[in-house]
C-alpha cells in the first residue's frame, strides 16, 4: 500500500488473485489510524455512467430526428 504518500489515495493495480486491473482507493483514519481500502475495476466504476451515456444518446437521436421532422414539414 502507498500509504507513506499520503493519509489518502488511489492508484492502478494488476490483482494477484484474478489478473484483473483495479482501481485501488485508501484513507487512514486520523483518530484512530484505520486505514480504508477499496479496489473495485474499471467495468464496474464505469458501469453507471456507460448506461446513463446511452440513455442519454437515445434521446439525442430522439430529439434530432424529430427536429428533422419538423424541418421536412415546414420546408413543404
């Protein structure tokens, strides 16, 4: 752990356990000294924000093809 770079952190990581590259986030806790780690991967951080970005491609296409529409009608 990088823990002597700073009460907290986050860095890339190859996992030992499965081969899979992780995100490897920690805080150490002042009071006490805990430290908190998190390693989750880079599909699962993303996950969220791939589904609101296709979400958000359909209604852009939604929308254009009903401003073409509008156009084709009052180009007539």
């Amino acid at each position: 752990m990088k823990l002597h770079q700073g009460r907290s952190g986050f860095y890339a990581i190859t996992s030992p356990f499965d081969g899979l590259s992780k995100y490897f986030g920690y805080e150490q806790a002042e009071e006490y000294g805990l430290v908190v780690a998190v390693a989750r991967t880079y599909d699962e951080i993303v996950s969220s924000w791939r589904a609101d970005l296709k979400i958000d491609a359909a209604v852009a296409v939604g929308l254009l093809l009903a401003i073409l529409a509008i156009s084709v009608v009052l180009a007539r």
